[in-house]
C-alpha cells in the first residue's frame, strides 16, 4: 500500500498510539487535538515510546527518530486537509463524535476515509451525521496500540465494500491483523470481554475477594497478563464505564452485562484510573498497596 497522510484526531491514549503506529509504517501523521497540551504530550508520549523501543534494540534509533519526523502536531482541524484517511479517537460520546465528523467532511477530500475508533458507539449512527455515508467505517484499535495486534474492522449499512477492502488492506499495511467485525454494541472484543470486568465486579460486590485477591487469581492462577481491575484502571474508567453502560443500555438491560453500583460510583466521582491516580487500586504513593 502506498504512503499516505493519515489524519488523527485525538492525541490521548490511542490517538497517540494510532498516529505512532501509522508513522512508523511510513504514513505521513498529522495529529490534531482541540486541547493543544494533549498534542504536546501526545508527541512527547510517542518520542519516549520509540526512544524505549530503540533502547531495547527492537527498532534502530534512525527509524525512532524518522518516524517521530513523520508526525505533525496540529492545532486546528482545517490542517487534516490533504489526509487520504482520518481515524477518530476523541471522548466516547455520540454528540461530540457526530460534530467532529461533521466538521471533518468539510475539511477533507470526498474519496478521504473517516473512521472511528469509538469502543462501544453504533459506527452507523456516527455516520448518520456526515453527507458522504459511503466512507465512514469503524477502525477499532486496542490499547496499548503498538503493542495489540488485533484492529477490527467495521462496516455500515451505509458503508462501501471498497472502503472497507481500502481500510483492510491499510490495517494490514501497518503490520495489524484486521478482523471485519459487525457494527453492534461492543463489536466483537468488548462484548466477549466484557465479562472479564462483570464477573469481576460481582465477585467484589457480593463481597467474595477482595480487588487485589481478584487480580492476583486472574495473574497468577488463570494466565491473564493484567488483573480485571488492573485492566481498567489501565483502560480509564471513562472509557470502561461508559463503554459497560453502552452496552447494557444497548441491549436493553441484558443481565450478562450488567455493572455494579461501585464501578458508577468511581466513574462519578473522577476515580479514573492510572490516568487520575487512583482507580480501584491507589498509584499515588508508596503505599499504594498497602492493603495486600
Ligand atoms: P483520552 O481521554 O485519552 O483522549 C481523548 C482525547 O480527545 C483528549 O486528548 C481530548 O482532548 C480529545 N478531544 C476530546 N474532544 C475533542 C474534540 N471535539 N476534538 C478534538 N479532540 C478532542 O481517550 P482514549 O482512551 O484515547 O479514547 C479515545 C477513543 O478511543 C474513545 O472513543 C474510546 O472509546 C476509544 N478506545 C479507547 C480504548 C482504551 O483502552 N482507552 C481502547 C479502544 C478504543
């Protein structure tokens, strides 16, 4: 596939990831941000990944530093112009989602590709937003994005098979499998998982174990790599507990996908996760794990 420009829109945890991973398979990256810090650090985020990776002799560190070259940050969206694709990573609400694409199609060529990264939103009710509905798809990475090799892939009703041949075909040119996956709450992964987080959350609710007894059985005992709760707290409870909430609501109260009132009660009061300091487990200070 040839070099493209790759529009990204967001510059947090995955848009940075996102825009990385496409710089370092040759995409020229312009990253935009409507908070002008999240692209200052979004930047730095990707320097310091790279300089680790050449670090660990994984990539030289000439390649690090072409593929910082290749990313532009930017401050505004009318500099997203030339991008043949853009890929959406903003806040995972469907009103802001809607605007920004709407706002995208002004800026972009007609044939440019606009995707959405969203976790847990209808692909098609994005796109019921944008003029052009033919080209507006799912692109559904995971995090952390240079290091999962699954990105799903996922069409509309309104969607053309050519777009979605097109956006494969990139996923695979960027070194990522791509899984064609239909457009339904939670797509494939985050519905399959979900129970991951549930059951979880039910055991700590019904007062069986504890959060570090839960993630110590998931590690060491069943395999995992991370925790239930260490996974969301990674993830950020923004994202994980609205993506929870969408999914119930969008099944219409299924039980197998039912939260508990603790996971909403973190959610409500900024307890995010890594990202804020403290999620179900404390990262602030040396005693953050005190309880153990
Ligand atoms: P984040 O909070 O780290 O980053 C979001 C960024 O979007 C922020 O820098 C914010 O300033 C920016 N932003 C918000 N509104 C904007 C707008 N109107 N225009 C331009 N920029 C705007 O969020 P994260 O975790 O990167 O998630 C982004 C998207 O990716 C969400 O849709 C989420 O569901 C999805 N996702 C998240 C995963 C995760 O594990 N965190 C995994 C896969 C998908």
């Amino acid at each position: 596939m040839h070099h493209m420009i790759v529009g990204v829109v967001g510059a947090g945890a995955m848009g940075r990831g996102i825009a990385q991973v496409s710089a370092a398979a040759g995409h020229d990256v312009v990253l935009f941000d409507s908070n002008a810090d999240a692209v200052t650090s979004g930047l730095d985020a990707i320097s310091a990944s790279l300089g680790r990776a050449a670090e660990r002799g994984r990539i030289t560190a000439d390649a690090a530093a072409a593929t910082v070259a290749r990313i532009s940050g930017v401050d505004a969206i009318e500099r997203l112009a030339g991008a043949e694709l853009v890929i959406e990573a903003i806040v995972e609400r469907l009103d802001v989602k809607r605007s920004v694409f709407a706002q995208l199609e002004a800026v972009v060529g007609p044939d440019t590709i606009l995707a959405s990264n969203t976790s847990s939103l209808s692909i098609a009710s994005i796109a019921s937003a944008v003029q052009r509905r033919t080209r507006l798809i799912g692109l559904h990475f995971f995090n952390p994005v240079p290091a999962m090799a699954l990105v799903e892939v996922v069409g509309t009703p309104y969607s053309a098979d050519a777009v979605l041949e097109r956006a494969k075909a990139w996923v695979a040119g960027i070194g990522k499998t791509a899984v064609v996956v239909r457009d339904s709450p939670g797509f494939l992964v985050n519905l399959a998982g979900r129970a991951y987080a549930t059951e979880a959350l039910a055991i700590l609710q019904d007062g069986i174990a504890s959060v570090e007894q839960i993630d110590r059985i998931a590690t060491a005992n069943l395999g995992f790599p991370l925790g239930p709760f260490e996974l969301m707290d990674l993830t950020g409870l923004d994202i994980n507990y609205t993506v929870t909430a969408n999914l119930y609501e969008h099944n219409f109260g299924d039980p197998r996908l039912r939260s508990t009132w603790y996971h909403r009660y973190l959610f409500d009061a900024g307890l995010l996760g890594r990202k804020t300091g403290r999620g179900f487990h404390d990262y602030a200070g040396p005693d953050a794990t005190a309880e153990q």
